[in-house]
C-alpha cells in the first residue's frame, strides 16, 4: 500500500511540475515558478519525466488546438478538429520523448552530483540550440525569463538562450539539492540557501549591468524611422475580393502617411502580397512586404524590397523555415505538393538571414524563424544593424502572439540590435535593445505604427563565442563526472 501511495504521489508531482512549467513558459515568463516546477524532473526517472515533458509542452503550445477549423484550406469540417489535436498531441509525445532519454541518463549517471547537474544543463541548452534550428516552433526553458525577467534575459548577450535554458536548470537543481538536505536534516541548510540566493542575485546584477549598457545610444549611429502597416486581414478569407481590396486601401494610405510622415522605410508582415502582385501606386517611401515569388519551377515566402516609386520588387530574401504541413512535409522534394495552407507547398530558400540593401543590410525572420536566434546573430555579425520579424499569426490566438514578442525580446537582446516586428493582426513594435518594448499596435486592428531605431555594428560577447560556453561548461561537467565513476 506505501509503494502505491509513493507512486501516486511521484506521478502526481511530476503532473503537477509539467502543469506550472508549462504555466512558467511565455507569455508569464516567470523563472521561479519554473524552478519549482524543475524539481521533479531532477528526482524521478524517465517514466515522470516523460509525464513532466508532455504536460509542459501541451500546455505551453496549446495554442496549436486555434488552427481549428480547417475546412478553409481544404480539410473536411469533420476531420478538424481531430488533426489538429492529433498534431498537438504528436508535439507533447516529441517532448516527452526527449526528456525522457536525457533523464535516463541523467539517472545512470548519479542526478545527485554537481558534475552531472552541469553536463545534464549543458546537453539540455544545446539540444534547445538544436532543435531551433528545426521544422517546429518550440518554446524552451530559454525563453523562460521573458517577458516578467528582463534582467535574467540579460545574460542571453554571454551565453544566448541555450545557455540560459542551462542557467534554468542549474538554478533548479541547486533548489533541488537544498529541498533535500533539509528533507533529511542535513547541517549546513542556511548557509547553502543563502549561497544559492546570493547567486541568483549576482546573476540578475550582471543581467541587468548587460541591458543598461545597451539602452545607451551610439552618438555616431544612425537613426532610421520606420512605419509599420498591421493590415489586420482574416487568413481565411485573404483572397478573397474584398479582403484584397481593403488590403489594397490600407497599403496606399500607408504610403501616403509614410511620406507624410517623413518615414524612410514601410513594411509589410508576412504573405502580405499574393504571387505576382505589387504595389497598388508608386511611393517616395521605400516598401519591405511579406509576399511570394517564383524561383524557376519553386514557389518562395519572401520579404519584397520595393525601391521608392517602384511598382515591382527588386529584391527578396526568401523563408528558410517552413511550417510543417501548411508549407513542407517529408520528402517533399520528390514530388509536388500543395500543402495545406491556403497558398499551397513553398520551398525553402538559402539559410542565411541576412538581407543587403544599400541603404543598411538587415536581419530577417520570417515567422517562426524567430525561434532561431543563431540565424539572426550570424547576420548581425555579417553587418545587419537591425532585425525585421514579419509573421502572419493569424487565426492564432492572442497567447501565441505574447509568445512570439517575448522571443523577440530575447532575440534583441541577443544580439543587441533593435527588433521591429511586422504581424498581420499582431504583435506590431519595436524593442529596444536592451529587451524593452518600445511601441506597440493594439492586436486585432488594423493601424499603422511609426518607430525610430538606431542602427547598430557591435557585437555581444554571444555573439563572438556562441555555444562555447556550453561546451564548456558540457565538458567541465563530463571531466568531472568521469573522474568520479572511475574513483567513487
């Protein structure tokens, strides 16, 4: 009967720590909350991790259920619902895999050692690196600290949101590690939760120190005013005929009001323009739109440059990341697909997230490819003095959206550039470099939105290293860990 009952009580936990982890996650952004949560997965084995992982994921992607209904692009009404919780459930099974294989190596190697708590953190960072990189929009630990800790986000400029997924873990085993000592009545209990309080200070003082010194402008950088359009167009009923023209209205009054107001550059949000279609009326205000382009035989997604009084695109940077199943499935290069979204099966262009212009090169992330800040720093590092995110995330809910701003603060923070975002029906601003949000659109309404930012040429100490604090870290763990299975 106590085995039972012990068992109720470790899956019990572990759905309870899966619940607030996926609570901690964005659009809260609580680190604490997460940490508490953390706890189980460092003291049960991969049954209740797998339980922790799934729980999280679900609840912090729930918003994949809002693709409900999908008979606009095609699915039967009846079979809507079912695909969508399908795919969602399919993403919470992923997690709970992957965590399930990290804590069962995590169990053989002894949990309760600080040489294993270090490479278990380093290995969980670097698979969040990994699978940015990916065909999924996954919301990690890393971006735990947006949007309610901004100083913690701060020391994504040492170590980016891979090491700051690691910092969540580490920070959670030391809470781990003083939960049991006084469990079991061990001496020195104050002592370690006064060190482990000290630390997650200096660590919020050195956060906070990174972001001050990036709220501070260059005198010598130049400034660039830039009018954001939130044209605020149902999806699924984009093409339809008076949806286009009410598109059509909102973007000519947008030029007018960008000329009026003196703004150097309009931009658009993602798939803005249909295949072939360019602007309404010539314009003084150079235009960057979300639109598609044919490449050969290949149908791209792609930021359009439209040069001042130019009625047609001179230049594009095509999306690298597809949605799976709305634009890409598996072994799509074999055949022709059409794909589920409203526009069909796209291809994807070349990875890089650099964008030339003469004018100032810039960053791009079309969509979710804000998930993925190495893309984005290494375009930095090229000479991008800014970043541009243009997304469609409509008919997401607003969830998603307060999702998507806290990954662009982390992303300008990263890479300390100002972020301006481009969004259908939001979220449309402008974050500063140090995380804050400059200005923002009201979500759900069509509007136009007038920022200045300041081109910016340095780069963070992320930027220069990457993932080698990581490694690092991974390898000071591994040495440790080594030393101690072969001398108990």
């Amino acid at each position: 009967m106590a085995m039972a009952e012990n068992r109720r009580l470790v899956w019990s936990a572990a759905l309870l720590g899966g619940l607030l982890a996926g609570v901690a996650l964005p659009p809260l952004g609580c680190p604490p909350l997460l940490w508490l949560a953390l706890l189980p997965l460092w003291s049960f084995g991969p049954g209740p991790a797998a339980l922790w992982a799934g729980v999280a994921v679900l609840v912090s992607h729930r918003w994949l259920l809002w693709l409900h209904p999908l008979d606009w692009i095609g699915v039967p009404l009846p079979l809507s619902l079912p695909l969508c919780v399908l795919l969602w459930l399919l993403l919470g099974l992923l997690g709970a895999g992957l965590v399930a294989l990290w804590r069962a190596l995590v169990g053989r190697m002894g949990a309760a050692r600080w040489s294993v708590g270090l490479l278990a953190s380093a290995l969980w960072g670097l698979g969040e690196v990994w699978m940015a990189k990916g065909p999924l929009f996954w919301v990690g630990l890393g971006a735990v600290a947006l949007p309610g800790d901004r100083a913690l986000a701060g020391l994504a400029q040492w170590v980016g949101a891979g090491g700051l997924a690691a910092l969540q873990l580490v920070l959670a085993w030391g809470l781990w590690r003083l939960v049991l000592s006084g469990w079991q009545g061990r001496p020195g209990l104050w002592r370690g939760g006064v060190a482990w309080l000290l630390l997650v200070a200096l660590l919020h003082g050195l956060g906070w120190q990174q972001l001050q010194r990036s709220a501070l402008a260059d005198p010598e950088a130049p400034w660039l005013s830039v009018m954001v359009l939130q044209p605020d167009i149902p999806t699924r009923d984009k093409f339809s005929w008076s949806q286009q023209q009410a598109l059509e209205r909102r973007l000519r009054q947008a030029q007018v009001d960008a000329e009026a107001k003196g703004a150097d550059l309009l931009v658009l949000p993602e798939g803005a323009l249909a295949l072939g279609q360019g602007l309404p009326a010539p314009g003084a205000v150079e235009v960057l739109s979300g639109g598609f382009r044919q490449e050969e035989v290949e149908l791209r997604s792609s930021v359009l440059r439209f040069p001042p009084q130019a009625l047609e695109a001179a230049s594009a940077i095509d999306k690298h990341r597809l949605v799976p199943l709305g634009e890409w499935v598996p072994g799509g290069a074999f055949f022709r697909w059409a794909g589920l979204s409203a526009v069909g099966g796209v291809d994807p262009g070349p990875t890089s997230r650099l964008f030339r212009r003469s004018e100032g090169n810039l960053a791009v992330a079309i969509c979710y490819e804000i998930a993925d800040g190495v893309g984005l720093i290494g375009a930095s590092k090229d000479g991008a003095g800014w970043i541009l995110a243009s997304a469609n995330l409509d008919p997401y809910p607003p969830f998603l959206q307060q999702q998507f701003q806290a990954l662009s603060q982390l992303r300008a923070i990263e890479a300390r550039r100002w972020l301006v975002s481009a969004a259908n029906t939001g979220p449309s601003l402008a974050v500063a470099p140090s995380g804050e949000l400059s200005q923002q659109l009201t979500p759900g309404k069509p509007g136009t939105l007038l920022v200045r930012i300041q081109l910016r040429d340095g780069q963070t100490p992320y930027a220069r290293v990457g993932e080698w604090p990581l490694l690092l870290l991974g390898s000071l763990g591994a040495t440790a860990t080594r030393s101690r299975l072969r001398h108990p």
